[in-house]
C-alpha cells in the first residue's frame, strides 16, 4: 500500500507562491518537500541574528553554511525526539523533561540527562531551561563524579589521595575537569608514578661527581671556555711554527685603537674575540698569566675548583679536564623522571612506598561509569538551543514569513538593525560579509541602497552594513554623511556613508528628478563658468602685472599712430546683434501670441502636457524599477543560495522605511521675518490683479469678450490699402481708351 504523501499549505509571500510552515507535522515532513520549493537552499552561520551556537549545531559536517540536507536530518531529529512536535512552532527556551520521547533511544538520554541536570542543580520541578545548561561548570560544581574521566583534589574521601593529586598536578601537568577544577586523568596517573619509579632508579645509578658539589658549576664553566682555550693552544702552536707571524696572532694592537676612546664597557663583545691570553709561541697557557678581561672571571672560577697541578696548563691537561667529567655527563644525560625532581628523593620514594595509583585509577573507573549521563547534558544543551531557534530559522529558510509579516516587531534573521538617518528609520539592514560581491550584485536589486561603516567605543570591530532607503526622498543623502545605527542587541554604532547605489525611491521622488538633475547641470555650468573667467582674469591680471612697463619714447621721438575709427566693422555687428535681438522677439512674440490664443482650459493641458514630457519618462522607468525591487542579489552577495526570487513591491517597501511625522500645529518662529499686515496684503494683491487686468485688457485678450483693447493699433482700419488702390483707379480713368487692356473672361 503506497505511503499517503503530506499535504501542503500555500501562500503567496513577496510575490511568490511559498509554502506555509504551520504546524509540527509540516517540520516532520520536510524531507518529502520538494527542493525546487525551497525559497533559500544554503546560508552562511555566521552574520545571521539567530546565536551562532544553534547554527553551528545545524551545521552538521561544520563547514560554516546551512544546507537543505541539514535542516531536513535536523528536522527529523527533533521530531523524533519529543512526543508532540507542535512543541517547536512556540520557539521556547525549556521543555518539560515529559515532553521528551523516551520511546526514542536519543529520546530516552535527553529525558535522563535533563532530570540529572536538574538534581545536580538542586532544583525542583521537571521543566529545564537554557539557562540551566549554559554553565556546565555550575551542573557538576556539587558534584565528585560528572563522567569525563577526570578527577579532582576534592574528589577522594582521603587526605593522601588528594595530597598525591594536586602533586600529579603540579609536576607532570592537568587537565581541566567539567566543574571548573584542575584535575589528573588516567593517563598523567599512569605518567607520574612511572616518573617517580624512573626518578629512584636514576638516583640510586648515580655515579660520584668528581668536583663534589662543584661539579655541575665546573662543568658550565668549562663548556663556556672550551673553544675559545682550545683557540689559544691552535695560535700558540702556529706561533711556534711560523715565529714571524705570532705578532699577528696576538692581540692586534691596532683592533684596540679603533675603540680605544669609546666607553669600553659596551665593547665586550669585540674584546671576548680577542685570544684569551697573550700568544708567546709557547703551547702551554700560564696560570699566572694575564688572561682576557671578558672571559678572566670565568677561567679563574674554573681553575680554583678543578686546580690543576703545576704553573701552567697545557692542552693535554684541558683536555684531561674534560674527560674528567665524561661519566658523571653521561649519567646526567641519562636522567628520568626530572618532572618529579622538585618533590625531592624522600618524598618521592615515600609516594612509591605508600602506592595510591590504583586508589587514583579506581576513582577515575567510577568517574567514568556517568560518562553516558555527563554526554547527555551537552546533548540537552544541543537540543534546547536548536528547539528554540529551529523554527524561527525555518521561516527564514523554507519561505520568507518573517520578512514580509506585516508585524514590525519580526524581523527576518539577515535584517541586523536599525539605521537613523536624515529623519527617516530604515529597517532593511543587513551586514555586509563581502564588499566585492555587493559592488558587482547589488545593483541588480534596483533598490536606492546607502553602505555605511560604524564604529562604536564599545567594540573594536568595525562593522560594513547596507541599508535599503524606501520612502522620502533623496535629500541631503551623500557620501560622508553620518548617521546612527542600532544593532539588533540595542547597541549604538556611528555610521558613515561610505557608498550610494542611485535608484529610485518612490514615482513621487522620480517626478522631480528631471528637474533635480537639470538644476545641477545648471548649477555645475555656472560654477565652471564663473570658474573659468576668474581663472582667466586671474590669469590676465598676472600677466599684465608681471609685463615689463613700455619705454616711455624719448623726446623728439614719433609716437605710433593712432589707427582711425573704423565705423564699417562696428556697423556690421550692430547689424548682427540687431537681427538676433529681432529673431529672439519675433519668436517670443510668436509664443506669446500662440498662448494668449487658448483659452483657459488650454493653457492648463498645455503645461500639464508639458509636466508629463519632461517627469514622464523618468517616472515610467521608477514605475518599473519599483515594481523589479528584489533583495535577492543582496542576500546572494552575502553567501545565501537563493532559489525564489524575493521582490519588494511599492506598498511593502513603504513598510521597510519610517520618515518622521510631525503633528500639525500653529507655532511661531521667533526667528522668521514680521509678516506683511493683512490689509497691506489685500492691496497689495488688488495692485497686482488690476495691473494683471489691465495688461490683459491693453493686449486685447479680453476682444473674444467683447471688451477692445483701447489702444488705437488693435483697431485701426486699412485706411493704407485705399490709399493704395485710389491713384491707380483715377489714373486708369485718365489713361486713353485704347492703352486699357481688355479683360478676357475665362
């Protein structure tokens, strides 16, 4: 009989169809949901506002992103675990120890590892919380036993056990136990009583130190001296091979010039290489003979422990000496045990007389017999952080619930605060984990984006968010400005602007960007201009006052000729400027005439036609963008795999953005300016209004209402045409009949 599949509920969430995680069943079943239904297939565990540690618990193969996978095993797993799975839509902290499954093997450990918690913690009840398994140390501090196969100074009943613990701890090392405390485990037991055994064993094989207690001390000295004597009997035996050069195997008397005037207690290092005595030719090294001041203190030292016989020493007697410490060396490089040296012979072989290690390894046995139980509390830890966030992270995993609720109060798990700025709250915040990808995705959101960094006393990281700007306009919204950001903890952080992605906000805000970005072009003109005829000015007057002043002429010396007013070249551009002055008229007059020419009802389609041509384009195009508005590209940036596409439409966007509101109220500025009394005012606007209506009136605008201008040139007749036609009529009357041409009718 074929398995019944799950039923699935739908819903459409930011312009998309999404299914609905409703009910316990619906987490159950989320291995049988088909992948192409996911709206996010993997995230990263970091950067999200759900505790990292209940990510990475999700994050099973640990490798810092949330897969499909994941969640399914998880799923299944906390469903089985608990007798009731509706248990997980509440996303709580703690869960009655009954809850648990104990029909389920993991069921069954949670249900006695919470139980133990809460004895160890002498509490009462049966519910466990978070709280209660956040301080592990607090769980086992009560407690002599707590499973992880270490044991404490406090956990044996005997004196000597502890004193033989806390001596394992402070020769051969520790390892921390789970309440907190230094401890031993079996393996530094089983190391520390070998290291007294082979301590004993090493002291009894000691062999006799042939300089008594000087030995070690004569030993040191001889290894310090050993190269450089050996040194001398090399360049005392070439001296007497080759007497011309003992001079310059000597001290060269020329190296101590070169530091003669310096302050010679800083030059040891260059005196110690000279030859530790003076070379003579002899090979033999005289005890009473002047010897290196930077290594005579050393040589001295030795010589009065080993005191050789005779006045000088030769080299077959350095060597003797050398050889003199040959078995006691090789005894003391075959030392064991050395950790436990501290503890002194006595107290060591009195430890091996009274032998606690099999007590100590007993205790560790008993410790060991709750290491099942001890587990299952990391277990409980495991499963309360993923029973609280679990849920939570579906919503924002399976489908986009918490994004587009309509409660302000939710926030989707990449929304990581609140940005203040240029009286406007934006709430669409998300920490920007790679700068690269966003410069080269973020555009394609077609959302208006400000990047900012904060910096706050309280942390030394520095945070890189980007914030999504929804409503209001683009304002004073330039890089470099500074604004407030609050994190999702309430911490406050100092932003700054660092970088804007230009796209419209709203069809309002694009209506006025033509003019915006025509009065900036303006703006940016005239400033080039007025900038370019300073600079030339600037240019002009340094030239003028760097010139040499021009030789006066000497007396009786013609001056140049002054060239004659030339009124042909400035009759020519008087000509030019008249016709453009006439041109410019003649098309204002043309305008004028056309607009004075409709009526009132065609001027206001005419400049509202005129409105639509210049914001039109500009508002069609944010019209469509708007509409486009996706966060997809952005949460891509940030290392999410995002498998349904995730739009912001207009009325939502307006949810993502607050702008401040002002209550409506008659207030006074005592800084503006005295205002014009009212009756001023009304004469003022009659003035205006009959000069209006009286340059209307003198246009003869109001002709069509029969109202004449009463200027004579809006009502002169064509006198100048009968003028015209009359001498020609009379002279036709004068003229012979047979000059008059006759009319043919066609």
């Amino acid at each position: 009989m074929a398995t019944k599949k799950h039923s699935w509920n739908y819903d459409n969430i930011g312009g998309s169809t999404r299914v609905k995680i409703t009910t316990g069943a619906d987490i159950a079943h989320l291995g049988e949901l088909d992948l192409k239904k996911w709206t996010v297939l993997s995230c990263p565990t970091t950067g999200l506002d759900i505790e990292e540690k209940s990510l990475k618990y999700v994050d099973i193969d640990n490798d810092g992103r949330i897969r499909v996978g994941e969640i399914i095993a998880t799923s299944q797993w906390l469903t089985s675990v608990i007798k009731n799975a509706d248990l997980l839509l509440k996303g709580a902290d703690c869960i009655d120890v009954e809850s648990f499954n104990q029909e389920n093997a993991d069921g069954m450990k949670l249900y006695n590892s919470a139980k133990q918690i809460l004895v160890n913690l002498g509490k009462g009840g049966s519910v466990i919380s978070l709280a209660d398994t956040k301080d592990i140390t607090a769980i086992f501090a009560k407690t002599r036993f707590n499973g992880d196969g270490v044991i404490t100074a406090q956990t044996p009943e005997s004196a000597e056990e502890s004193a033989v613990i806390s001596a394992i701890v402070n020769t051969v090392g520790s390892v921390m136990d789970r309440s907190g405390e230094s401890g031993v485990n079996a393996e530094l037991i089983e190391k520390f009583y070998q290291a007294l055994a082979d301590y004993v064993a090493w002291s009894e094989a000691a062999v006799e130190a042939p300089y008594g207690a000087d030995t070690d001390k004569a030993i040191e000295l001889y290894n310090a001296l050993d190269v450089k004597v050996k040194d001398y009997f090399v360049r005392a035996k070439l001296a007497s091979f080759s007497p011309e050069s003992a001079a310059k195997l000597d001290v060269q008397t020329a190296l101590i010039e070169t530091i003669s005037a310096d302050n010679l207690t800083g030059k040891t290092e260059e005196i110690a290489a000279y030859p530790i005595a003076r070379i003579t030719g002899k090979a033999e090294l005289e005890l009473n003979a002047a010897i290196n001041p930077a290594w005579a203190s050393q040589f001295n030292a030795l010589i009065s422990i080993v005191k050789p016989k005779g006045k000088v020493l030769t080299e077959e007697a350095w060597v003797a000496i050398g050889a003199s410490f040959a078995a006691y060396n090789a005894w003391k490089a075959a030392k064991k045990g050395g950790e436990v040296e501290a503890l002194g012979l006595d107290a060591i072989k009195e430890m091996l007389a009274n032998d606690k290690k099999q007590a100590l390894l007993d205790l560790i046995a008993q410790d060991l017999e709750l290491k099942e139980t001890a587990d299952g509390i990391d277990l409980v830890d495991k499963f309360l952080y993923i029973y609280r966030d679990f849920y939570r992270l579906l919503r924002n995993f399976v489908t986009f619930q918490d994004f587009y609720t309509r409660d302000k109060n939710v926030k989707a798990v990449f929304q990581s605060g609140r940005l203040l700025i240029d009286q406007r709250e934006c709430r669409m915040c998300m920490l920007v984990a790679d700068m690269a990808k966003h410069n080269s995705m973020a555009p394609a959101s077609g959302m208006y984006l400000v990047y900012c960094d904060c910096t706050t006393k309280a942390s030394p990281v520095k945070l890189n968010i980007v914030a999504a700007v929804t409503v209001g306009e683009i304002g004073d919204l330039v890089v470099g400005k500074n604004a407030i950001y609050f994190d999702n903890k309430g911490q406050m952080w100092d932003a700054v602007i660092t970088k804007i992605i230009d796209n419209p906000i709203s069809v309002g805000q694009a209506f006025w960007s033509p003019y915006r970005r025509m009065a900036t072009t303006i703006e940016n003109l005239i400033n080039k201009t007025a900038a370019e005829k300073d600079a030339a000015m600037m240019k002009d007057a340094n030239a003028k006052i760097n010139a040499a002043p021009a030789a006066k002429p000497a007396e009786g010396e013609n001056k140049a000729p002054t060239p004659p007013f030339d009124i042909a070249k400035f009759a020519g551009i008087f000509a030019a400027i008249g016709m453009a002055v006439g041109m410019i008229g003649a098309a204002l007059t043309s305008i004028f005439k056309g607009i004075f020419a409709l009526s009132w009802w065609q001027l206001i389609a005419v400049f509202i036609g005129l409105m639509l041509v210049i914001s039109g384009p500009a508002m069609i195009m944010a019209w469509m963008k708007l509409r486009r508005r996706n966060i997809s590209p952005l949460l891509n940036a940030n290392g999410w795999a995002i498998n349904a596409s995730s739009k912001i439409s207009i009325p939502f966007g307006e949810t993502l953005t607050d702008i401040a509101k002002f209550p409506k109220l008659k207030l006074k500025d005592p800084y503006a300016k005295k205002s014009i009394p009212t009756w001023l005012k009304w004469i003022i606007s009659l003035v205006v209004l009959a000069v209006v209506v009286a340059g209307l009136w003198l246009g003869n605008i109001f002709a069509r209402f029969d109202v004449p201008s009463p200027l004579p040139f809006f009502n002169k007749e064509k006198v100048e045409v009968v003028e015209e036609t009359a001498p020609a009529a009379v002279a036709a009357e004068e003229a012979p009949a047979d000059s008059i041409p006759a009319v043919v009718n066609q």
